[in-house]
C-alpha cells in the first residue's frame, strides 16, 4: 500500500529573530546592520533593513549581527571583523571558511551556547522546535567579549586572544 504525504507548500522564512531577552543579555547595541523590516522589538539604537542594504553602509558603535543565513554570510562577516566592536550569532558550523577566516582569526571570544535557541517569527512565536543546529555568539574587541563572558547565558566560553 502507497502512503502519500501532504506537503506543506505555505510560505517559509528565512528571517529567524534572536529572542530579545538573549540581545538584553548582551547589553546595548548601537547598530543592527540587518534588521528585518517588520522587526517586533528593538535590537539596537539604530538599525538598517535590506531596504538600507547594511553591508553598503558604515557601521558605527558597537553592532549586534544576526545576519541572513546562506549565500552572503561571509559578507557580513568580513565586514564585522573589519569592524571589530560587536557579538554576532551564527550556527557553529566550526569547519567552514568562514569560521577559520572571520572568527578564529580575527574575534576576540566566542560562546558556544549549551542547547539550541528558540528563534522567533516577526509575530514573537517560536519558529519550530527549536534551530537546526546548535549556536555561537562571536564577540569582536575585549569589551564585547567581557559583555559576553558576564551575560548569563550558559555554555562554553573560549576568549581567542
């Protein structure tokens, strides 16, 4: 006997919005280069969405970077390790390119979060059971690894410098 599966053709996202109690946990941002559009809650004091196309823009003051997944990620990490003052979340895909060029060569700390995060939709619910893969704040300059290092969220912490 044949089983059929229904699938499920609605819309899919890439926009994963970090939930704002781990962005509080980290202390203030300045600037958010890839906020999306319809972003719920503040990330940072000023903020740019695709419309402003970040990585055309200077950043300023210290970033908070979750940026788009996929094609273009090493984009927006080239251009935080040039920056050099900010946390940025990333899947810890440790064995990629850009982990080797952006991260161990150029942050000052990294926090391999214990468990996974329970990223949200614009409307504040939990995009599935949680992410597909476990996650990892990459602090760039001592102050941010500090922030990282005191914000309260478990894992393993590793300074780089």
């Amino acid at each position: 006997m044949k089983v059929q599966h229904e699938i499920n053709r609605e819309k899919t996202t890439t926009t994963w919005l970090t939930p704002p109690d781990i962005i509080e946990s980290l202390g203030e941002f300045d600037l958010d280069p890839c906020t999306p559009i319809e972003m719920p809650w503040k990330t940072a004091k000023h903020r740019f969405t695709e419309i402003q196309d970040g990585l055309k823009q200077d950043w300023f003051g210290r970033v908070w970077l979750n940026p788009p997944y996929g094609v273009g990620m090493n984009l927006w990490m080239k251009k935080m390790a040039e920056h050099n003052n900010g946390i940025s979340l990333l899947f810890n895909r440790t064995e990629t390119d850009l982990f080797h060029k952006y991260i161990f060569n150029g942050a000052s700390a990294i926090l391999f979060k214990k468990g996974r995060i329970h990223f949200l939709n614009n409307d504040g619910i939990k995009v599935g059971n949680g992410s597909g893969c476990g996650s990892v704040f990459i602090a760039y300059g001592e102050q941010n690894a500090y922030k990282l290092l005191n914000s309260g969220i478990e894992g393993k912490f590793i300074n780089l410098i």
